[in-house]
C-alpha cells in the first residue's frame, strides 16, 4: 500500500485577538512582472523587495531555462540577461504558473522569436490571453497556436509601434503589449488600458532601463520605441493585497493592528468599503495605516468589483469573510472573473448564511461563524479562509496550502506576530 503523501494542514485556533505591526512584503503581481520585463534589458538589473513566494521562485526558474544567470540574496536578485540561451519556456514550469507568459512580449522584442505554452486556466476562470495576442499581432508579430504552445515571430526582426485597444483593460495584456512596444520601432498607443499600480510599477521599472513611456495608470499609454534597454536597479512596490488581506484580518477580529510599508493610495476602493462596514481605517503616517475593529458594529454594504481604481477582485473573498459576520445583508458582484465564488461553500460550512445566483453572492450576516475542515480552492479563497479562521469559535483546519503558499510571503510567522495561534502540521 503506497503510503498516501500527507498534505500539510494548517491549524488555526479562533477568536483571535490581534494586535502589533504587521509588515508589508513586495507586490507578488509587480515582482513577477518585473522579473518577466528584465529580459528587456541587455546588460542585466537588480530588483529589490521581491516577495518570498512559490511564484517568484517559479519565475526566477524559467528565466533560468532561458539563459539568464542569476544572483539572489534575501528579497534582491540580480538577473544578467545580456545574452539568453533559449526562446522556448518548459512547458512543466509554465503551466505551473499563469504569469509566466509575461515573458513573451520580452522574448519577442529581444529575440524576435518566443514558443510560450499556452497558459491553462486555473480556479477561478479560463484565463485567455487572446488580448496579449490580438496586441503583438498588432505590432507586426506573427502567432500561431498549435499543439498548446504559442509560436511567435517577427517576420522583419523588429516589431512595429502600433495603436492597441483592449476591449478589456486586462493587466496581463496591457503589461505584454507595454513591454513588447519599448523596443518596438517608433511609437505604440494602448488604449483602454489596465490602470493597476502594478502596471505603473512595470512602467517605472522600464523607465528606469532607458524605455520611453509615457501615461502609464491612465486609461491611454504611450510608449516610444528605443534600440535597446540598459541596465538598472529597481526596488517593487508594496503588496496592497498583501496589506488588503491584513487589513480585513485586523478588522474580522475586532483588534487593534498597524501595518506598513503600504502606498494608501493604492487602497482607495477597500479603505472606503471598510469605513462604510464600520471598521475605524487610518492613515497613521504617509506608508502606515491603522486599523481599529469594533465588537459587533458591522453592516453590509454592496459590493461590485471592477478594474483598478474599483473594488479589486483580489480582495472579494477576504473582503466576503468579514461580511458573513456584518450585520444584514450584502451583495457581492464578482465581475472580473467567471468563477471566483468558489470560497462562498467553504465558508458556508463555518456557518456562513451565504447564497449565490451567477456571479452575485447575497451574505446575510451571522453572530460568528465556527471553525471547521476547510479546502482552499484558489489563493485569495485561501486566505479569506485563514481569516474567517481567526474570527470563527474553535479551531479551524486549513487544506489546499500550495494555493496560500504561491501568494503570502510568511502569512503564519505575520499572523504569530500579532498574536495568532496557527500551526501547520
Ligand atoms: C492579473 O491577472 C493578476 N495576476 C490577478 O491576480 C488579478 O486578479 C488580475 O490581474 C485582475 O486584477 C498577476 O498580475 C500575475 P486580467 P491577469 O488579464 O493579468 C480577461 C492574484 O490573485 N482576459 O486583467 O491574468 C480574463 O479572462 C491573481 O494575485 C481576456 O479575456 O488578469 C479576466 O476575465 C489572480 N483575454 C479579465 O480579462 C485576455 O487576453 C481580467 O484579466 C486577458 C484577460
């Protein structure tokens, strides 16, 4: 009898009470966009503040795969990728992780040559890249999908400046087409453009090896074409889901908790939405915020999420945690993504009196939820569960952890720092 490979599970022990600093890692969307755009470079960069997560693990890996030598020390790495091997990303990396084809605008405009995997879908919907395509066809590339792998080549060698609109202000295609345009010849506008911050951060980051961009977290970007990226040194910007998810676990607990470095700006839609809940938010200093729970002083409010400066779908499932303990009812409308509901059954059995229709959920709140075997199906559903965890009676047990794993840097030794009881067995 094979013995069955024990997964690990994470037990976490209820009615927490927080209180402390919590600090804040290097954006996990930034910092895998970042390392994809250092291919761009042809003497090689040094990027700071990266997150310890899987996925920058994964990342770092298939830059490997495609000749690009590597330094890491603690959160920085120095990636030289003046001359790259390879054109062709593994298959059994990529599908391990979607953002890996980000590296084929990169690829493309330094090789005039990438064969990327298509990237599967994965929990929560199917994922297309048909933007990203659509944008380098655009610029002159040649694509075609066969056999699960994307062939892309530019015929003359060099991409074509080109004016892009994405019928959806998707991030990973604005970040593709961005990338692929700053060594493109002459000029590039995207219009309706993503305007996360995690694109302005790859903009900054571009800018800062030579590239010409310019309207970079409006709807409209415009990026001027050079012959080639020089090298530099860039630090990634805060990981406002990261503080988001703190944020909602400060308030589930009614506790009294700081957290930094976070860029309050980036914050706007939760800090509102939490204000209208009854959580007390505020700004403690330019990069500290401060949040106040209060005992059974919460309401529902509605809720639709929608692309940056809106309600950020990365923070529905946390953010629908605390609602199954808000007084009365809320409704969240989950509008970026076709299936990331999936956290709503698992916090149904902690007790939550939650309904779907569609991509609407109607929570009515309960006086507290309790803890319960739990699956994580996806990363945020992971962490919405951690946190319903922490509030719920008793002790709650955690499975799915590679999901939590991929997105959290050290959620258990933050979580232990203010004042939880969890463990992994
Ligand atoms: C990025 O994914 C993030 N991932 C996601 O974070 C985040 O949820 C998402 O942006 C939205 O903010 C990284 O940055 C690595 P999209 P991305 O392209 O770029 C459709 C997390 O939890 N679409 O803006 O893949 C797509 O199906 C992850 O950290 C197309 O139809 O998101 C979706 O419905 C999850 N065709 C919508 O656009 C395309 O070519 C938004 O996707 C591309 C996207």
């Amino acid at each position: 009898m094979v013995a069955e490979k024990q997964e690990a599970v994470l037990h976490i022990v209820g009615k927490a009470r927080l209180q402390g600093h919590v600090p804040i890692s290097g954006a996990k969307n930034s910092a895998l966009a970042l390392m994809a755009g250092a291919l761009l470079s042809s003497e090689g960069c040094t990027i700071e503040n990266l997150p310890c997560l899987m996925d920058v693990q994964r990342m770092e890996e298939i830059l490997v795969s495609l000749g690009v030598k590597v330094q890491r020390e603690a959160g920085r790495i120095h990636l030289d990728t003046t001359c790259l091997s390879s054109a062709q990303a593994p298959y059994e990396l990529v599908s391990q992780m979607r953002a890996s084809f980000f590296i084929i605008g990169p690829l493309l405009s330094r090789l005039g040559i990438a064969q990327i995997p298509l990237p599967g879908g994965c929990a929560i919907g199917a994922r297309p890249v048909d933007l990203h395509v659509k944008g380098l066809q655009a610029m002159g590339a040649e694509v075609e999908i066969s056999h699960g792998i994307v062939h892309a080549s530019c015929p003359g060698g060099r991409l074509q400046g080109a004016k892009v609109y994405l019928d959806y202000p998707s991030v990973g295609a604005t970040e593709t087409i961005m990338m692929a345009a700053t060594l493109a010849e002459g000029e590039t506008v995207i219009q309706n453009a993503a305007q996360e911050p995690e694109v302005v951060d790859l903009a900054n980051f571009c800018r800062t090896l030579g590239a010409k961009i310019y309207g970079a977290g409006s709807k409209t970007i415009v990026i001027v074409g050079v012959p080639q990226l020089h090298g530099g040194t860039y630090r990634v910007i805060p990981d406002r889901i990261e503080a988001g998810t703190y944020m909602i676990a400060g308030a589930i607990t009614c506790s009294d908790i700081t957290l930094g470095p976070v860029i309050p700006e980036h914050l706007g839609a939760l800090i509102a939405k939490l204000r209208e809940i009854g959580v007390q938010v505020t700004i403690e200093t330019p990069t500290v915020i401060h949040v106040q729970g209060r005992e059974g002083k919460y309401r529902g409010v509605e809720v639709e999420t929608s692309p940056f400066p809106g309600f950020p779908t990365d923070m529905q499932a946390q953010l629908m945690a605390l609602l199954t303990i808000s007084e009365g009812n809320s409704v969240i409308t989950e509008t970026v993504f076709e299936n990331r509901l999936q956290h709503v059954a698992e916090l149904c059995r902690m007790g939550a009196n939650i309904r779907t229709k569609g991509n609407v959920a109607i929570i009515t709140g309960v006086e507290s939820l309790s803890g319960a075997p739990v699956m994580a199906t996806d990363l945020r559903a992971s962490a919405a569960l951690v946190l319903a965890g922490l509030a719920a009676e008793g002790e709650t047990q955690l499975r799915g952890l590679h999901h939590l794993d991929r997105g959290y840097d050290r959620i258990e030794e933050k979580l232990r720092g203010l004042g939880a009881t969890l463990y992994r067995v």
